[in-house]
C-alpha cells in the first residue's frame, strides 16, 4: 500500500488552535438537521449556537434536538442573535444563499456557504464579492475536500501513485423523490435551485476532478434529460470536462438506483472509488498498478465533522481555506456553461 | 443472482449444424495468429484451412503452426486457394478490409471482417454493398456479442433486471507500444487506421452499449488528444452517445494502465463489469439491485471461439447474423460523427 494510505484521518491542516467557532445555522433543512448537526456535535473547533429557520417546526427541531437559540429569517437578518454566534452556515435552497450571506458578512461573521453557491454564477459572484468587501472568510461546503480518503488520494495522485492522470469517471445519482421527499421540493424547482441533478449531485464529481487535478478545464460539454416531475430541471446529465491533459467523464441523476462511482485512470494505475460521494459514509478504494492491486474498505467519510473542524480551525488561526468561494464560483460558471451546451 | 446469469456459456444460438466452414484468415498479424487461430482451433463448425499474408515470415508460422497453405495478397486476389475455403476471415489494417472483402465477395464466400468495418464511412458502405450485391453473408467481428457474459447481461437488462437504462460508462485502454509493438504500426497510420484508439478501441464500448440497449443513438459528441507517437491519431478519446433514453460516457486510449471497465446505471440497479473488453479473459461482473448484490467472477471470454462458431453456425444454417455489415456500417458512421465534433 502506497503511503498516501497509511495515516488516512491524520489531519494534515490541524495545526492547533484555541477556542471554538460558535456557529449559525441558516437553513435547517433535513440535511442541515440530520447530517450536520449531529456532525457538528463530534467537532473539536466548532459549537452550533443558533438555528434560523422560516418554519416554526424546524425551529422547534434544532432547539429541542441540538439546544439551539432560533430565529427566523427576519430576526437573523436584523441581527437579532448576532452576538451568539461568530460565523455563518448557509444551508438553503441555492437562490437564497446570496442575500443570507450578505447578511452574514454585514454583520462580520465567517461564512462556510453549501454548494453550489449560488443559483447563477452572477450571484454566485456576488457572494464571493460581499464576503471579500467585508472581510470574511468564505468557504464552499465542498465536504469531499475534508473527507480523509480523498485527501489521502489527492496525495497519492499528487505523489504520482497512477502516473499522469489522463482520464476521471464518475456517476452520482440520487433518487430526491425517495422517502419522505415528494415532488414539493425546491430541488425541482428550477428558479430556486438554478438546475436540477447537475447542480445538486453532478458539481461532485466535477469538484472533485478539479481538486484531485489541481487544475481548470478548458472546455466543457453536456446532455440533459428531464421530464415527468422533473420538468423544470435535469433529471438526468452527462458531461465533459476537458482539462489541458486530462478529461473527466461524468453523468449524475435526480432518479435511479443509488450510486457514487468515481475512477481515476492514469498512465501507470488506475483508481476506483465506491460510495465515493454519499455522505459521511465509509468508502470503498481499489488501486491497481503494475505493482499489484489493493483494496481499502470503509475508510474516509466522517468528512462533514471533518469539514466543520477545517473551516474553524482555519478562521480561528487565521489561515487561508482550501475550497474558497473562487472554488465555488468556478464550478457555478463551469456549469453555466455545460448547460449552455446543453441548449 | 438472477436467472440470466444461471446458464452462462448456453449457446442460445446453437440449433446444430452439419459440417464445417473452412477459413481463410486473411491478415495473419499478431491477433490472428495468437488469439483468433488457438481459439479457431477449438471451434466446433469452423476449421481454419488458409493463412494469407504480405509477410513470408507470418506465412511461415502460420503454415508451420497451425497447418495452413498460404498465399500472398496477389494469390488471394487470384482466387490461387479458393477451393480451399468457404469463407474469408479480413484482419488487415482497417483500409485494406474492403479489396479484400470484395476478393471474397467476387468468389462467393461468406465474409467475417474485423472491426472498425473500414477506415471510412464510405469505404464501409462498400464492404456493405459488395457483400449484398454478392449475395455473401457478411458479419462484422464483434466479438463481445458472442461473448457468454455479455449475452447474459444482455438478456437480464432485456429482462428488466436494472430497471430502465439510463447510462453506460466505460473506458478502454490498450497500451498499443507496450510488448513488443513499436511505434511503426498500423494503429498509428491515420490512412491506414482511418483514426486512433477510437477507432481501435473505443469502439468497444460503443458497439456494446448499442448491443444492450437494443437502440440507436441520436446525438455523438467527442474529445480527442494526442502527441508524441500518436501525432496523427487520437492517443485518448472522449465521447459520448446519446440514445433517444439513455447515455453512454466513454473513453477509450492507446496509452496509459491497460483497463476494461465497463458499467450500466438503472433506474433499479447498478451493473459493473470489469475486465470487460480483453480478448477471451474471464470478467468480473458485479449486480447490485434493491435486492442486494452479487459478484460472477471468471465467466465470459472465450468469446473468439464463440465468434467463429457463431459465424460458421450461421454460414451452415443460412441464420441471420446478430453483429452483421450494418451493425458495423452504423459504428464507423458514429465514429465519423465523433471525430467531426472533437475537430
């Protein structure tokens, strides 16, 4: 096994830090409620301090369940629980990331923002420039970034463990109609989400290329299918990304059988990557090269306690933030434009 | 495991035949002589009779190894051996198929012709015609669609066994400089290939997705890259194909760690077939439905003694042919198609 893999977990950004980030939750959504909070509960640097919500349910969920003060989005935006918390996460629906951050950064705090950060790239600028104008740190919730197996491939790859990289493949789909979800949700509601399965699942796989890669594309292509309650949005995508010496492959749904499927095909190995995407779950990683294959089963997830700990660690100690809002933004228009070619 | 899977190796297609088809086996190369002639060799209605080649030294071996008279490309054009044979076997350089073919054709023998049919669309259309006009049973050399796993796989998504087909994935590499190939090559002439590893290689997935989708695509689009060795042909491929309800994202190189992966995306499961395209090697697939999942380890290949059964069986038996001049007219068009949206 390469040594990329033997301390996956090691946290090779923590350099220590003192105190805690008390943290604003805007949006409690099932995700923010279910898979955050409780990620946020193992966190070393972090403390959720406040919930903001538009419905008195959810309110009354983050208060009981995870002890938070709460508001609604009208006391947030006055500022009404301000001195509880030191920064901000954004955690609705893509179109109204930019006026809670605007917020955010009006009032001083530190902005972590759920991708894609915004539903249009002009907004997306936008949140990126209020944040730059007022001097807060802003990071796109790339969990994947924090996540230690993808960490630890990015310094294999970086390490050339498969030579040069020349091709990524990826699927992500995620049935949004499955469970509780019905049709009811502002996922399908293209003016809300700014598009359909790219935007929710498919900027995986193309974030993670670009953070793997270490570069930018310079083309990009796609092909949308849509229809039945996904008629205002893609049900279906594929799409290329060119890199200057590499292309990557992906598709991602809204319906279909669960998937998250991720390779890495270089010069001298390739690198397969199971339940790549779903969250906090334990991935399966098989290497194969001229030397031999192995495989690593259930290591990495746990990457949104990961995730929270980074960003505070990062605006405690003042450091810079590896999924920055540039990061964010750059995917927003890569989209725009796969889109475009969609057309 | 799904029935499909029960019977693997049951030849479908097999009514019985009375005697044997004797080949020529035009092109005496590398993969004639050391795949298809050991594999022909164990054929139950095919017996291979005569080699013909430009190369005294590939006559040789072929005359001394597996028994064969031999001519040069004069004497097959001569009609020298023609009592001798019953059908013609073309593995030559893609541009040379079509002489060759039409050699057949003029002496009434059957013709199977490696893939891509030729080097151009046009070209292809002639094989096509000339067989037709000749009355000859022509079938285009895709091996997978005689292969057992592949025609399991086919009658469990026939069967609905991942629900509806959304989306194939798969990538090809073939390190063509590997062993003992230089960079003198066909493969690497773009007159004589009529392109590089898609035409090669990424032909596979292409063909096979239309195979098990039973389909046609509407819409191609493509990606090449090239350099060094490969200035004339494209060294990596991207493309995809768009089926009026499903999508294919492939890849396909001449370079890089040699890989066949090769996966289907339903609405209701996940097919993941590795080692999918190397010549007469056992796969590995991997179903996974809301059932569960289940691993086939080591079946399939074979599939090259399959082919030229399935061929003399069909020549015997005057039975329609599954991978027929057609099947590989529409690729070469599709290819076309590619290589005109990657300019």
């Amino acid at each position: 096994m390469h040594e990329a893999f033997t301390d996956i977990g090691e946290r090779d950004w923590d350099t220590g830090a003192d105190g805690t980030v008390r943290l604003a939750v805007v949006g409690c959504g099932g995700f923010a409620r279910g898979v955050v909070l409780p990620s946020i509960g193992d966190c070393d640097y972090v403390e959720a301090t406040v919930g903001v919500s538009g419905s008195a349910e959810n309110r009354e969920k983050v208060a009981d369940g995870h002890g938070l003060e709460t508001t609604d989005y009208d006391g947030y935006a006055a500022g009404d629980l301000a001195d509880a918390y030191d920064a901000v996460y954004v955690a609705t629906p893509n179109r109204l990331h930019l006026p809670h951050v605007e917020t955010a950064a009006e009032q001083g705090k530190a902005v972590v923002c759920e991708k894609p950060l915004e539903a249009t790239p002009e907004r997306a600028e936008e949140v990126v420039a209020v944040c730059e104008d007022a001097g807060v740190p802003l990071m796109t919730a790339y969990r994947m970034q924090a996540d230690p197996l993808f960490r630890a491939l990015k310094a294999f790859l970086d390490a050339g463990g498969v030579g040069a990289v020349e091709k990524f493949a990826g699927d992500f789909t995620f049935p949004v109609l499955m469970g509780s979800r019905g049709p009811d949700q502002w996922r399908l509601d293209a003016h809300l989400a700014g598009g359909g399965a790219l935007m929710d699942v498919g900027v995986y796989p193309l974030n993670a290329a670009r953070y793997l890669l270490g570069a930018e594309p310079e083309a990009v292509s796609g092909r949308t299918r849509t229809g039945g309650p996904y008629a205002d949005v893609d049900e279906h995508v594929s799409f290329r990304v060119a890199f200057p010496d590499a292309t990557g492959n992906f598709t991602a749904s809204f319906s279909g059988h669960p998937n998250a499927d991720f390779a890495v095909y270089g010069s001298e190995g390739v690198v397969r990557l199971f339940d790549a995407f779903q969250p906090n779950r334990g991935r399966r990683l098989v290497v194969e090269t001229g030397d031999g294959s192995y495989e690593i089963t259930g290591a990495g997830g746990g990457e949104l306690r990961e995730e929270f700990d980074y960003f505070a660690h990062a605006v405690l100690t003042g450091s810079d933030i590896g999924p920055d809002g540039a990061d964010g933004l750059a995917d927003v228009w890569l989209m725009d434009a796969i889109y475009a070619d969609a057309e």
